[in-house]
C-alpha cells in the first residue's frame, strides 16, 4: 500500500525550510525506504510537504509515525496520514495527529488501512 504523511498547516511557507531539513535528515539515517515530498506551488493550499512509503504491515507505521508526532510537538503543528493511488493520484486521508491532535495510534490507523500485523 502506497502511503503519504502530509504536513496540515494553514501557513505551510512558515514551516516548510525546517520541516523538510528535519525529514530529510532523518530520511537519512533511517532504515526506511521512504521519500520526502516537497511540492510547493503558488497556492499555499496546494502544498504538499511530508514523507511517502510503501507499507504491507502496520509495524513498518512505528518509526515514522514516532518520528513525525516528536516534530509535530516540537514545530507545534498537525500531519495527516493516508494512502494513495499511483495510477490515478487519488488519496484519502486517514487520520490526523500531531501537536493538538495527538498521538496517532499505530494500531488504529493499520486497521483502518488493511495492514497486516
């Protein structure tokens, strides 16, 4: 399953340098095969910064989504976790997490995506 996790930010410009300098130096030491994605476009709404990865079991969930909810506190901000279609580019948002939020619940999201143990 392809996955995304999304910066969900009303003023994404404000966060985005840092953001993507803590994603891709973490994208750097960890095991995960994953890509940051940093596509800015003229319309701030239309801004997608995070990270994408392939996942077929809800484990593979733990370091990232442990990673990104430590950000989120720090950078007071939110990400959304979904999946995606790489033929049609369709996505749909799973669950929100992060600075009011919350922590996300490995468990409940893996579920909610079909993931194996």
């Amino acid at each position: 399953m392809n996955l995304y996790v999304l910066l969900d930010h009303d003023e994404p410009q404000a966060l985005a340098d840092d953001l993507m300098a803590h994603i891709n130096n973490w994208l750097r030491d960890s095991e995960l095969d994953a890509k940051a994605l940093d596509i800015r476009s003229e319309n701030s709404n239309e801004w997608q910064l995070g990270v994408q990865f392939e996942c077929q079991r809800k484990m593979v969930l733990k370091q990232p989504l442990d990673f990104l909810f430590k950000l989120a506190k720090k950078m007071e901000c939110e990400f959304v976790i979904g999946c995606y279609d790489k033929a049609s580019g369709n996505r749909e948002d799973v669950c929100y997490f992060g600075y009011e939020e919350g922590r996300p619940d490995m468990d409940e999201v893996g579920i909610y995506l079909g993931l194996k143990r």
